[in-house]
C-alpha cells in the first residue's frame, strides 16, 4: 500500500469533518439555532460526515489492502473524531430508537431523525463520494474509478451468522453508549472508541475462522460452493 494513498485518503477525511464542523457551526450560530430544523439539519450533517469517512476508510481498508495494525488505528482515531463532534446527533438509528424507547426522545422526533440520517447517507454514497473519488487525487481513488466504483463484499460467512455477529455488535456498542452516560464527553468517546476497535478487530479473528475452519465444516463435501471455487483436476 502505497504511503501517498493513505495521506491522500486522510486528507479527504480531514477535509470532510472539518467542512462538516464548520456546517455545524454555522448551524448553531444562526437564528433558527435553537430550532427543530437546526436540529435535524445538525443531525444530517454529521450523519454525512460519518458516512463519507466511512467510505473512504473502507476504500483504503479493503481495496487498499492497509495492514490491520494501521487499519485499528485508524478506526479509534474516527470514532473520537466523530464522538468529539457531533455535538448532540446521533449518526445511527439504533441511537434514535433507543431513545425513543426509553422517553427520552419523542417517537416522532426520532422518526424524523432517522429520516435525515438515511438522506445523508444516500447523498454520501450516491453524489459526495463517488465525486470525490472521480477526481482521481491519489491511484487507489483512480484505480476505483476505473473499476466503475464496484464494492466486493467482506462478508466471508453464511448471511444469517454474519447478520447475527453483526446485531450482536451493534448491541454492544449500543450497551458502551447507554452505560457510559455519567463520564465527561472527553473519557467517554475513548472508552466507546476503544469498544469499537475491540469489535473490529475481533471481527477480523473471526473472519479468519469462519474461513478457514467453521465454514468448511458447514460445506465438508468436496465441489464448488459459494465459499470453494471449483477445483478443476489436473490435465483438464
């Protein structure tokens, strides 16, 4: 992995959260400050910021080929960056149910929440990104323009095990952000940062596993299957 790509790739993400942080002050400074809109608009806005690092990290994780030592690091860094400066949104819908659940969101707010975080999530998949990456600004962004911005999935497991790792992740993220409420902002995206980065890097364990043992004792018979390419003999 080339050094250029991965300085290209945090330039983009610097460049994001501080284009978004200056949205947000703008937002709070000005007269509708205090509003619903500037509210949902606050809401929108980091859900964007937090959805094109994303995608950026995520290039550089699985097309880029980082080494996994990087790719951790990389991981803590965004989500104390994130932490530090959504200042009151939530960035995800399991956030805004939970609260709702609890009272401590009214339904319809929460509603119109995750509505704003679905938007800016579509307009950083379908118009910020792929903008960004088509100005070919370093040769991982030019080699993914060329390959037609074409995503190949991680997932190296049967759907319903990889949905139930993945509930059971966002479960404990979700118990680090309820149970850590009474820490100072400054400890507590740390400590939510660093059960993050714990998640990933068991994920990455477990990938391994799935792949080189659990899974072929799911598929024990010789042949093709969607995990074993088909073996051609020798000869043919």
């Amino acid at each position: 992995m080339a050094s250029g790509d991965v300085a290209v790739s945090m330039l983009v993400f610097v460049s994001v959260v501080l284009l978004c942080e200056a949205a947000r002050i703008l937002l709070r400074s000005a007269p509708l400050a205090n509003s619903a809109l500037a509210v949902h608009a606050v809401e929108f806005v980091s859900t964007l910021q937090l959805c094109c690092c994303t995608h950026e990290l995520k290039l550089l994780s699985e097309v880029g080929r980082v080494e996994p030592r990087l790719s951790l690091t990389l991981t803590y860094v965004a989500c104390v960056v994130h932490g530090l400066t959504f200042g009151g949104a939530l960035g995800n819908a399991c956030g805004a149910i939970e609260r709702a659940c609890s009272g401590r969101l009214a339904g319809r707010c929460a509603l119109r929440r995750v509505t704003c975080q679905i938007a800016a999530a579509g307009v950083a998949r379908a118009v910020v990104v792929p903008r960004v990456w088509a100005l070919g600004l370093s040769d991982l962004h030019r080699r993914h323009t060329l390959l037609g911005f074409r995503c190949v999935s991680q997932i190296r497991a049967p759907l319903p095990l990889a949905a139930a790792v993945e509930c059971a992740g966002a479960f404990c993220v979700q118990t680090a952000v309820s149970r850590t409420l009474a820490l100072q902002d400054k400890y507590r995206v740390h400590a939510i940062a660093a059960v993050v980065t714990t998640l990933v890097y068991a994920g990455m364990l477990m990938s391994v596993l799935m792949f080189r043992t659990v899974i072929p004792m799911l598929w024990p018979t010789s042949g093709p299957t969607p995990y074993r390419p088909l073996e051609t003999k020798k000869g043919k």
